[in-house]
C-alpha cells in the first residue's frame, strides 16, 4: 500500500498525488516538468537514473584514482588479514605507517586514508574518523621523520616569455600555434585540461577551449572558460578579457589572430590544432616548454605546463592585482592560490625596507 494510499492519510495530501498542482505565480518550465501529468515511469529507469548520476559526479582521473586507493587499502587488509569494513582506528594508523614504507609524502597517506572514508561511505558503512588523536598524532610524527619537500614547478616570467620569443618562427603554423597557447595559458592563469588533452582519443570539448570559446574583438579577446576544476558542473562561462598590448611581442591578441590566419580551423573544433586538424596534445605542448625554456637558456627540468598558471598568478601579485580577483580568474576556489604566488627576493625585501623606514622615521 503506498505511504499516501491509505484511509489515515490527510486528504490534502491525497489530493496532491491524485492531481497536478496548478500554480499562477512563479511558474516556469521546470514546474511544468516537475508537475506533468502523463504515463508511470517504470521504478527501474528511476533505478538507472540514479546509478548514473551518482557515477557521473565524479571526473574519469578522480574515480580512476579512488579504484587505486580502494585496491591498495584491500590489498593492505588481505595481506594483514584485517577487516576491511568497518575498519578500526588502531588497523587505520597500521595502514598509514603501512603506506610510509613507500610514499615520500604525508600529504600523500591523508589521500589514501581519505580513499578508506570514501570507501565507506560508498558502502553505505559508517566511516573512520580522520581527526581522531591517535591518527593527527600519527601523521605528525610521519611528517618530523619524512621532512619531505613536494617539487613544484618554477613561474614562467614575462621576461623568460619575451626570451623564448626569439626561438620563435612565427611563419610556421605549428609554432604561430604554440605561441598563442602560451600566452593565453599565462594571462588567464589556465589548467592544461583547459587547453590540451592527453590523447586524440581523451579529446572532451566539455572541457578543453574550442575555436567558438575565444570571441574576437577588435582590441581584445573573450576567453569563455566552460569548465575548471572547481566548476565541474559547468554551468555560465567564466568570461576573460584579454586586451591588445600595442608593439609588445607578449601581445595575446596579435598572437591569437596570427594563430587563425596561419592556422584556420572550425568553430567546434579545439581553440590550439596542428596543422592536420588535430588538437595540440599534451605532450607537445610539454616539449615545446622544455625546448624553449632550454633555449633561453634555462633549466627544462624545473618547468611544466603548471608553470604558466603559477607564472601567472606571480605576475599578477607583482602587478599589485587584488588576489581576489587572481582567484576569479585563475578558478582558484581557496586561499591555495597563496602557494603559487613566488616572488623574487627583491620583491621580498620590499616589506623588510618599509618597516625599516618606519623605524628610521620614528626616531627609535
């Protein structure tokens, strides 16, 4: 008998099952859907509905590394004999000094023993508790023995770009190509899934900058950023302006509009192509950092594609820009936009000169 079938029922929720509910204010389309009369949908297509929802809130790479986590911590279980749910707090801190044995990184082991809660909570059983002391206790102690330094890459500069400018034959199509990509990944401070996929075959254009995505001005770019890291959902375009720079070879309009001349290519397909129509991939784009950093004269090895959007957000602090609008415009979702920002020790030393000044002023 359904829950609203029966005689104890209120009639006035009986009243709301047996008919649409007609509103005359406020009513748009997703009333009209919400309130639709029509035929009974089978409780199996609400089954898959649900299923597929809840697979699809998670990005390919997350799920793929939440499978790693899982299968590392059954494999801890198997091989220790352990019950893997509900895990205890003492067979928790077991697997973290577990994962010391091979893992340089303590922010590494939180991962996986975030991949445990998850593992949980996916299983409809209730999940350990990170905070608990003797885990906080652990992890500290892990930390003071490893001391490990995480590498991150060197900012690419507005001075290293104008250097690698001069390795540049901006005739070549592929190289015109290249060009562009760097300067728009630099300005708007962009993630490589925004611009570059790892393979003609993982090429989601939900994702990556297509040609309809940079809108051409007559001094400027718009740069419409459908997705990010922190929007998954998507949602309204994040919406970049990038001005003309008049005579300066850092110039991203000049380069853009260079690009498409040298290089055309159609309104849905990617934003950066080869010359055979196929998007840049992320391997070309890396090479083409390495190679020009070398030839400017610097050391390959401490660059990446994440050098532009740290690049980026440096540039833009030494420009004296509101960090809240770096956020904005990096897609940054919290203060970890503070760990990208390097500034030279010049830069440094200013805070020190403007307090020894005060002192100097004070008479002290």
């Amino acid at each position: 008998m359904h829950l609203l079938s029966g005689k104890s029922a209120p009639k006035k929720l009986k009243s709301l099952v047996q008919k649409p509910v007609v509103q005359t204010e406020d009513y748009d389309s997703d009333d009209a859907r919400f309130y639709a009369v029509g035929p009974r949908v089978p409780e199996r297509v609400l089954d898959l509905t649900v299923t597929s929802a809840q697979k699809r809130h998670l990005e390919p790479a997350t799920r793929k590394g939440n499978i790693r986590k899982f299968q590392k911590f059954l494999h801890f279980c198997e091989l220790y004999r352990k019950v893997p749910l509900p895990v205890s707090i003492t067979d928790l801190c077991k697997y973290a000094a577990f994962l010391s044995l091979t893992f340089k990184s303590v922010d590494s082991i939180q991962n996986y023993l975030r991949g445990v809660s998850t593992l949980h909570k996916q299983c409809g059983v209730t999940s350990p508790d990170l905070k608990d002391h003797r885990i906080v206790t652990l992890l500290i102690g892990l930390s003071k023995q490893k001391r490990h330094v995480i590498r991150q890459a060197a900012p690419i500069t507005p001075e290293m770009l104008a250097e690698m400018f001069i390795f540049l034959s901006l005739q070549d199509p592929y190289e015109a190509t290249i060009w562009a990509l760097f300067l728009v990944a630099f300005y708007c401070m962009l993630r490589k899934s925004n611009l570059t996929p790892s393979s003609q075959s993982g090429y989601n254009p939900h994702k990556i900058l297509l040609r309809q995505d940079i809108d051409i001005l007559q001094d400027a770019l718009h740069v419409n950023i459908k997705w990010s890291k922190t929007k998954q959902a998507g949602g309204t375009p994040t919406v970049i302006p990038l001005l003309s720079i008049p005579g300066s070879c850092l110039c991203p309009v000049r380069a853009y509009r260079r690009m498409i001349a040298l290089n055309p290519a159609g309104r849905e397909q990617p934003a950066f192509i080869n010359p055979d129509g196929n998007p840049i991939l992320y391997s070309q784009y890396m090479d083409a950092i390495k190679y020009l950093s070398r030839q400017a004269g610097y050391n390959p090895r401490l660059f990446s594609t994440h050098s532009f959007r740290r690049g980026g957000a440096t540039f833009g602090f030494r420009a004296s820009v509101d960090v809240d609008h770096l956020k904005m415009q990096g897609s940054w979702a919290s203060d970890a936009i503070l760990d990208y920002i390097r500034l030279p020790e010049a830069e440094r030393l200013k805070t020190f000169q403007l307090m020894r000044n005060e002192i100097v002023n004070s008479g002290l």
